[in-house]
C-alpha cells in the first residue's frame, strides 16, 4: 500500500506525472481540480457551487474540497493505494488530511513561474473524455481534435493569463505553507520539473526508492 500527495504548481505537470505514477502501480489517482470539472460540465449541484471561483483561478472552500476528498477516498477502491493531486492546498487542508490519512511521501515538483505561464497558456484539454494536450510538446495529430476520441481540443477556463496570475498568487501564498508542513515531516522530495516528462517520473521514481520508469514504446502504443 502506497499513498502519496503530489504538489506543484499549476502546469508543473502534476496530472501527467501522477498518471504515470498511479498506472504503473496500480494507485488510484485522485485529482480534486479533475473531480469539480467534472461536475462543472456534468452541471451538478456542486459544479454550480465551484464554476465562478474556479473560473476566476480562485481556491473552492475547504469544506467543498474536503468533502470530495473525504467521499472519493470512502469508496476503498485503492486497494494498493492512491496519488492525490491537488489537495492540500491550504493549512487548514492539510491539517485536515493529517488528522485523517497517513501518508508515505509527498512528491513536489518544482518549476519557475516564467515555465509555468508559458506551459499553461500553451495546455489545451478535450471537451470529450478530458485528455489533457500541451501545443509544446504534445501536439494532436489533428489540430483542434482530441487524438483519443475526436473531441474538441478547448482552453480551461481558468488557463487565462488573468486566472493564471490569481493561480500562482494562491499558490505561493496558501500551498507553500503546507509544504513546510509536510518537510517538517520529512515526507517531502522535491524534483526539478523543467525536464521531459519521462525525466521528471524517472528523477520521481528514484527519490521514492521505487523501481525505475520504462517508458512504453510509442510505436507500440
Ligand atoms: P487544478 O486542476 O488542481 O489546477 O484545480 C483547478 C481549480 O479547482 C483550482 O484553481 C481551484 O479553483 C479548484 N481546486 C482544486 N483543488 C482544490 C483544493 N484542494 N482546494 C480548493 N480549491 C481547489
């Protein structure tokens, strides 16, 4: 059993990576940003509570981000365990998620503000299944249309510059509190983002003491 939090700004590659992550080894991967899309486009009672502050770059209140956490983690579906992404966010999150969970580690990728406006603007999601694209490095065949299921290829809504700089002021002012949490802990291990995505899981791996990352063959598929 392995339970794991990942932190790092947004466009840092925290989906990517825990999606790798959690594939490999069987985790459940938990992205609270990925569940309240999901309700926004779903137009559930709580998309309709999270849509404007999402959209504004802005922080969800704890109790809704404590509560999708709580209820997704409930269902006991991660029988070797879970990558959380997205979540704490904040002291208070994060003293909730302590009282509740133990935890192995807490994987923080680490990226430069000029890397990440020039990532995020560059990321483009699908309207259809939500597979994430990056017009820098992860080009659809197609323009325009997602490679998987033929979606629209669309902007986030919060991927604006003005939401961005909203994003980073939240982050840097409420999430870097909780990293200091979490290394008085020791749980912490910090890796450099700047490289490929395969670089980033394989420097992961090896501060994890996991076994090493051998990425598919692409022609494979
Ligand atoms: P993300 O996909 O992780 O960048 O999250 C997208 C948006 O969802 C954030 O900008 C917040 O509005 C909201 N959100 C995600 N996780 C949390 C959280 N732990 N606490 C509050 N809001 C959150």
């Amino acid at each position: 059993m392995r339970k794991y939090v990942i932190m790092g700004v947004q466009g840092s590659g925290k989906g990517t990576q825990s999606g790798l992550l959690a594939a490999d080894l069987d985790l459940v991967h938990i992205s609270v940003g990925d569940i309240f899309r999901w309700n926004v486009v779903n137009h559930t009672k709580l998309g309709a509570q999270v849509r404007r502050t999402m959209a504004k770059g802005e922080l969800v209140s704890d109790d809704l981000a404590e509560g999708v956490v709580r209820d997704r983690l409930t269902q006991h579906d991660w029988n070797y365990g879970f990558i959380i992404d997205g979540f704490p966010r904040n002291q208070p999150q994060a003293e909730f998620f302590l009282e509740s969970y133990d935890i192995d580690g807490v994987i923080h990728l680490e990226l430069p503000d000029s890397e990440v406006r020039r990532r995020v603007l560059a990321r483009r999601l699908c309207s259809g299944c939500g597979m994430d694209y990056n017009l820098i490095d992860s080009n659809p065949q197609l323009a325009g249309t997602c490679d998987s299921c033929g979606g629209d290829l669309v902007i986030r809504e919060d991927d604006t510059e003005e939401a961005l700089a909203v994003r980073l002021r939240e982050y840097h002012q409420k999430t870097n509190p909780v990293l200091d949490i979490f290394r008085r802990k020791e749980y912490v291990v910090s890796v450099d983002a700047r490289g490929s995505k395969d670089e980033v899981q394989q420097s992961i791996r090896k501060y994890l003491g996991l076994p090493d990352y051998h990425p598919a063959d692409p022609a494979v598929g």
